[in-house]
C-alpha cells in the first residue's frame, strides 16, 4: 500500500514540476535578454555574481539589484498563475 501511495506522490510532484518549469521558461521570456542571461547565469549555471558583473560591465551592486527585482517579478508571476 505504501509503495503505491509515495508512486502516487511521485507523479503529483513530477506534474507539479513540470509545471513550474513550464512557467519559468514561460516567465523567462518576459525580461528583458540581459536580465534573461544574467538570471539563467545565476541560478542555472551557478556563477558568481563577480564573474557576472564583468561579463555585463556591470558592478556586483548592480547584479544584486537586477536578480532581486527578477526573483521578485518570478514569485509573483507564480502567484498569478497559482503555482506557488
């Protein structure tokens, strides 16, 4: 019995996974290429916010302020779509 319930678990959190992917990819559209790029940098390929900065010109202060603003447009992109 326990063995069909976590299966049961398992796909209600690889739908629920997918569609959050979905929604980011979706989410992901709407910025701007640089913010795109610098969000994907960061949070998929894990590089630091120095090496970042250097790549856009830009200083560390201003990666922040740009990954703070898009995690906040994110978040509330799920809300809306009742994802979160």
């Amino acid at each position: 019995m326990e063995e069909c319930i976590s299966n049961k678990d398992n796909v209600e959190n690889t739908v629920i996974s997918k569609e959050i992917g979905v929604a980011i990819n979706d989410f992901l559209k709407t910025l701007s290429e640089r913010d795109r790029n610098i969000f994907i940098r960061r949070y998929f390929y894990a590089e630091n916010s120095e090496k970042i900065a250097k790549q856009y010109a830009l200083t560390v202060n201003n990666i922040m302020v740009i990954l703070t603003r898009t995690r906040a447009k994110l978040k509330n992109y799920l809300m809306e779509g009742e994802l979160i």
